[in-house]
C-alpha cells in the first residue's frame, strides 16, 4: 500500500535537514566516496529516509561493493523507491528517490548480486539507521 506523500517547501527542507542532507536529499548532490557514515556499516535493522522517516532498505539487502557509497541489492518494499530517468553529468542514470518525500537517495546500476542483479547506490548522508526494526 503506497503511503501518504509528505510535501514540503525548500526552506521548510532546509530548517530540518542539515545543510549536507539537504544538499543531497533536496539538492540531487552527492557525498564523497568513502566519508558517509554507512559506507562500512554493519549494524542489523532498517535504513530510513533521513528526511521524511520511510523505511526503505533492510540491512540483510546490504553488500559492500566498494564504490564508496552504501550498496543495496533491494530495497525494504517494492514501492519504498521510486525510480527516475537522470540524463544529468552526460551519464545515463537511473536516480533512486525516496517514494514517500521524493528525496534524492543516489542511483540504481545493473551491476549488483543475485538475485535482483541490482546495486543501490545510496549516500549515507540520505539514510538514518533504527537497529534492530523490522522491514516488512
Ligand atoms: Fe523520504
């Protein structure tokens, strides 16, 4: 079942997220390769949304690929993120965006394990980890 959409104005954004989530999260930036907090993580329970609270990846479904970033071969449900056509950078891209908030997250490659075969390349800075929380 889709959940209520949360919508609110860029300075609204930017009152609640720090300037780096907001940056990234509402700002389609990236963090640095190897500095987000979640890149060598391996605590148990759920990744949330960082701006709107969503559950979006169990860590069972996390893998380290060493790109530098977070890697998830799925996400929590199938409509936890919301997949984008990005053209930006002259790359072809597929953007992951938070389904709930619309929250840039980072992107989707077709390199990653079985058996989605794909990686979810999040930046940490968009995630907030609950120990121990069940995705369902
Ligand atoms: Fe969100």
């Amino acid at each position: 079942m889709a959940e209520k959409k949360v919508a609110k104005s860029a300075d609204e954004w930017r009152r609640e997220l720090s300037s780096e989530q907001f940056e990234v999260l509402r700002g389609k930036g990236t963090e640095r390769p190897f500095t987000g907090k979640y890149d060598h993580f391996g605590g148990e329970g759920t990744f949330l949304c960082a701006g709107c609270g969503a559950e979006l990846f169990s860590s069972k479904a996390k893998f380290d690929f060493g790109s530098g970033w977070p890697s998830f071969w799925e996400p929590a449900r199938d409509d936890s993120v919301t997949e984008k056509r990005d053209s930006s950078h002259g790359m072809e891209r597929t953007e992951a965006l938070c389904s709930r908030c619309d929250g840039h997250l980072g992107h989707i490659f077709p390199d990653g394990p079985d058996p989605t075969g794909l990686r979810y390349c999040i930046n940490s800075v968009s995630l907030e980890f609950a120990e121990g929380k069940k995705a369902d």
